[in-house]
C-alpha cells in the first residue's frame, strides 16, 4: 500500500513540476523584459544620443588648430574704379593652410575711399585705407603697407 502511495505520490510530483518550471521561465521573461524597457527609458530620459558620440568616443586624431591669418598680396595701389583681390589662408598648428577668404569678415578703415567683399577691395576715391580680415579669433592686415588708392591721371 505505501509503495503505491509512493508511486501515485512520483507521479503527481512529475506532472506538477512541468507546470513549475514553465512558471519560472515565464517570470523569468517578464523580469529580463522588464529589465530591457526600464534600461531604455532609462537613457531615453538621460538624453543619450548619437550627437554625444564624440564625448565619449575618439574616432581619430584631433583637428588641426588654427595658430594664424595671413593676407596676401601685401599691398596695392589702385585709382578709383580699380579693383586689387586679397585672400586670407588660416595657418594651422599641424603646418597645414587653408584658404578661409570667403568665410573670413572682411572691414576696411574708410568706407568713403574702399569697400571690400569677400577679399575683393574696389577703390572709390583717393586716400588710403587698411584691409582687415577675421577670421575665428584672429585677424590680419596685409604684411606691407596697405593698399594706396590714387586718384587715376
């Protein structure tokens, strides 16, 4: 009699534990899922994002810095109507160069005698001016005296 108890007992027990461990796996889904969304709202909510790859990633070499503005040519004499074109080249600290003239800002000293556009200088009348460029944080004039615009003969 207790040997068919036992065998009855086996029996239930090894049906039961199916049901088991079905159970567990099933939880065991739900927390790895539950897992998952709660870690992807989690850097959803801190902001993460591809723009903040280069934070965290070095992909290369640092960019080049600029150290310097060069103007050229250095000088100029014009008669008005008369027109003298500059460029700028930015100097960069790995001994590279750049042409930056239609990026730079471009001023002269008398706006009556010269106006400038993109390194372009156009004399209007006599007198002399001085060419300025910026760009970034530099600025530079040219080397030598700054154009020299004359009346035309």
């Amino acid at each position: 009699m207790k040997q068919i108890a036992v065998i009855k007992f086996c029996r239930n027990y090894t049906d039961y534990l199916p049901h088991k461990f079905m159970t567990i796996k099933s939880m065991a889904r739900t927390l790895v899922m539950l897992f998952t969304i709660t870690s992807l709202a989690a850097l959803a909510v801190s902001g993460c994002s591809e723009k903040d790859r280069p934070k965290y990633q070095n992909d290369g070499p640092d960019p080049a810095v600029p150290v310097s503005l060069v103007l050229t040519p250095g000088s100029g004499v014009l008669a008005p109507g008369e027109e003298l074109q500059l460029s700028a080249q930015a100097e960069y600290d790995d001994g590279t160069s750049q042409d930056v003239t239609e990026q730079a800002r471009w001023e002269v000293s008398d706006a009556a005698a010269a106006e400038v556009d993109n390194g372009l200088v156009s004399a209007l009348a006599p007198g002399t001016v001085t060419v300025t460029a910026s760009f970034g944080e530099f600025s530079a004039r040219p080397r030598s005296p700054s154009p020299t615009l004359l009346r035309s003969a």
